[in-house]
C-alpha cells in the first residue's frame, strides 16, 4: 500500500520532468489524474498540449484548469490515488496574466498546499527552475522569477520528496523518511 506523498519535481524547460513525473505516478496504485494548468493560446502551445496528452498513459484522467487548481484538488481529490500537476510555473504565469496580485497568487500557492497535504492520496507537483539564469531586464519578469523562488521555496519545505531534473536525470534533494524507517537504521 503507497503512503500519501506530495511530491515537487523541479529544473530546467526540456529537463524530463514531466516524463519523469509521470513515471513516478505510475508507480502508485490506483486513480490518477492530470491537472494541467497550460492553456492553447496560439498554435504552437496547442500542438505541445496535444504532444503531452498523447504520451500520457490512456488510463489517466485529464484535468483542465490553468487557475483554480486549489479548488480543483480540493473537488476532486477524493476520486484520485495520484494527482499530477504540471506545471506549478504556468500556473503562476496564469496568474499573472489574470491580473492577480502577488499578495493573492501567494496566499493562493499557500490554499494549495494545505488542500495538497489534506488529501488522501499523492499529489506531485511539476514545476520550471526560472532562477538559476540572469537576473530578468523588466519588471514583469522579475516578479514572476520572484514569485516562482518564494513558491518553490514553500513547495519544496512541505514535500515529502523533491527532485531536480538535469538532463533527464533526477537528483534527489529531499526524502522524508517515518520514524520508524529511522529507527531501523539505527
């Protein structure tokens, strides 16, 4: 029997995260749904939504939101073993475009947290590494990388594990291990 986890998988754009994720959620019994947060505004991102949904395994349920992803797990959490959310930094960039205030998309990543580690089952979170790079040259930018650090920043302290993706290898960052998994190590 899987022991309810939440998950937070990070790094670079074309990293293998998301292939990694998927793999990962495979390993859990049971329900699983996708919660994808991209939207197809132009031609080029509806055809990358279409390329994630084919190599998603037939069995998943797709779930679409690109803002309310807190209510959305808090609704349908109780019909998944595994919920998979991809990607925490579009979710963001969402957000933004939508006119939230940082006050709110922070008090937002927060309500998600707490439904996340309300819930029965696993939740892994997806999410782009934006500040490993120069420091943004406009306004827009830098809140957005700031928002993303301070958000990862929450993910990452709540999670049961956390990965970071180079080059379609995890390194394993963190693992939370039960008491009693340290008392037979010792």
């Amino acid at each position: 029997m899987n022991k309810k986890k939440l998950i937070f998988i990070t790094g670079g754009a074309r990293s293998g995260k998301s292939d990694f994720a998927l793999e990962l959620a495979q390993s859990f019994a049971g329900r699983r749904a996708y919660l994808a947060t991209a939207q197809a505004l132009d031609e080029e991102m509806a055809e990358r939504i279409q390329k994630h949904k084919r190599n998603r395994p037939q069995d998943w349920q797709t779930l679409e939101e690109p803002l309310r992803v807190a209510k959305v797990l808090k609704e349908r959490a109780d019909h998944f073993s595994v919920i998979l959310l991809d990607c925490l930094t579009l979710w963001i960039s969402n957000s933004l475009m939508a006119k939230w205030s940082e006050k709110k998309i922070l008090r937002e990543a927060d309500r998600l947290l707490e439904v996340s580690q309300g819930m029965k089952g696993t939740v892994i979170i997806v999410s782009n590494e934006v500040g490993l790079g120069i420091v943004p040259d406009n306004p827009s930018a830098r809140i957005f990388r700031d928002l993303s650090g301070l958000i990862h920043q929450k993910v990452a302290r709540q999670a049961d594990e956390v990965y970071f993706m180079v080059n379609g290898l995890p390194l394993q960052l963190k693992k939370t291990h039960s008491a009693k998994s340290i008392a037979q190590r010792a």
